[in-house]
C-alpha cells in the first residue's frame, strides 16, 4: 500500500508537467482547431532558458521561472505571427505540416547554437534539497514546488478564461470565429493571446522538468509533448478541464507502469490508451460528440 501511494505522488509530480503543456495543446486547438506539434519545443526552450537563467546569471528558481514564461510567451506570438496567421484558411493539412515543420525548425536550431549534449541543471540549494517522509512515503521539496506552481498557473488560467474580457473573447472564437468577429471581437489578437499563454504554461513546465530530473537536451520536447497530446485527447481536446485531468491520469499511468511493470513499456501503454481512446470515446473524457457539416 505504501508503494502504491509513492507511485501516487510520483505520479502527481509528473501529471502536473503533463497538464500544463496539455492545457497549450486544448486551447489552441480549441481556438482554432490547430494541433500544434511545436508545443513541445517550446517545453524545450522553456527548460534551456531556465538552465542558463540559472547557471549564468546564478538567479533562483522562481525568477528564472517567470523569465523562462516571459520569453516563452513572446516566442509562441512570434511564431503564431509567422508560421500560422498566413495559413489562417489554408486546408488543415497544410497547418499541421507546418506545425511539424516548425517543431523540427526550432529543435535543430536550438541544436545549431547550443550543440546537440545534455546538460545537467545546478544545484539546488536551501530547503529545495530537503525530503520529507510520512512513514516510508518519500515527497520531496522539487515535487511540491511542482505541483504548488502547477496549481497556481491553473487557477490563474482558470480565472483568464472565465473572469476577464479577453478570456470572454477566447471563449466566443472557440464558440463561433465568424460570429465574434460581427461582435467586434478582434479574431487575431485572440488567437495570439491563446499561443501566448499556452506557450508560457511550456515555459514553466520546460524548467520544472529540468529542476526535477536535472537533465535536458535539444530533442527533449518530443516525446513529452506528444504524451501531453495524449492527455488533451483523453481529457477531450479543447476542454480546459479535460487536459487538466488528461495530464494527471498520463502521468500517474507511466509512473505505476514503470513502478510495477517494465519501464521499456510505459511510452507503448501511453499510446496504446490513446488508440483506445479514439476507439472507444474520440471526444475524450469530458468532450461531447458533435456532427461536423463536410
């Protein structure tokens, strides 16, 4: 019983990196129905920025975070801006081949300028390298940073999208982009504004990432980026709420593979469910089906 709630809280640890770059994923695509693939690298950015905040400007965790989000934010404006806004009514097809084709950019580009070697975060210091235990259960301080900055930024994305004007106007494009746009929302700073807080929710999880496993690399983004795809469409892609929960069921999942199965199999249960998914439930968890005219 006891190892079963250690994998609980690895699982909680890890799910909470999920969801927030599940939550990038659900909005964009609930906005304009955009799977972006570059999401990912922006993890991966997200976590380099982090690293060199840290090593080279010797700033604690919580200020490297909000630069990591900042700058962050500012890429995914830029991208959306260029790589996106052109192919505003281009087939579907053609945007997602962009998407990879950003992805792929920003990953060996990333390479070109700080080579293709891992690099291993500082070290913490102070009460981030204390542990606490309740009998043989082992919560580590990095693991309740994580999940207390993942709470914040949810309830902080929470209160954007149900509370202010411009969450009312992402609420309104996700609903009908021809009819916001007749009520003088403007459609493009909208959609912006939703690559931009997507990407900051990356940023942050980029740097948690690398303050909880002290390892990152170029190629990172990949495969966490498609798990957390993975989590969106299980929690129903375009439902904030669903990510959320998206990303907690991934993460514990991987997490009790690994503790009680084999570790080489836990990336092949993660897309076995998303096959499952599509099977049995394609609008995900908390999604609704609905008929798409052709």
């Amino acid at each position: 019983m006891e190892q079963f709630l250690q994998q609980i809280v690895n699982g909680v640890s890890l799910g909470s990196i999920y969801a927030l770059i599940a939550l990038g994923y659900t909005m964009v695509y609930g906005i304009i129905k955009l799977i972006n693939f570059a999401h990912g690298d922006i993890y991966m950015l997200g976590a380099y920025i982090g690293y060199f905040c840290m090593t080279y400007f010797h700033l604690g965790v919580i200020p490297s975070l909000l630069i990591a989000m900042a700058i962050c934010t500012l890429l995914g404006v830029i991208i959306e801006r260029i790589a996106y806004k052109p192919l505003r009514n281009a087939t579907r097809i053609a945007v997602l081949i962009t998407a990879i084709g950003v992805s792929l950019f920003l990953e060996y580009g990333t390479m070109f300028f700080v080579k293709a070697n891992v690099r291993s975060y500082p070290p913490l210091k102070g009460i981030l390298t204390h542990s606490f235990k309740l009998g043989s259960i082992v919560v580590t301080a990095q693991q309740i940073l994580i999940v207390c900055i993942t709470i914040i930024l949810m309830a902080f994305l929470q209160f954007i999208v149900k509370r202010t004007r411009i969450g009312k106007a992402m609420r309104a494009v996700s609903l009908d982009r021809d009819a916001a746009e007749l009520m003088g929302i403007n459609v493009d700073n909208t959609i912006s504004f939703t690559f931009a807080l997507g990407s900051a929710l990356a940023g942050a999880a980029g740097i948690l990432v690398g303050i909880y496993y002290n390892s990152i690399n170029p190629l990172m983004g990949i495969l966490p980026g498609l798990k957390a795809f993975v989590a969106a469409v299980f929690g129903g892609i375009g439902i904030i709420p669903g990510a959320m929960i998206g990303g907690y069921f991934i993460g514990t999942v991987e997490v009790m593979v690994a503790g009680y199965g084999n570790s080489m199999f836990k990336d092949a249960v993660v897309f076995a469910i998303l096959i499952l998914i599509l099977i049995v439930k394609p609008s995900g968890l908390l999604g609704k089906e609905t008929k798409e005219k052709v």
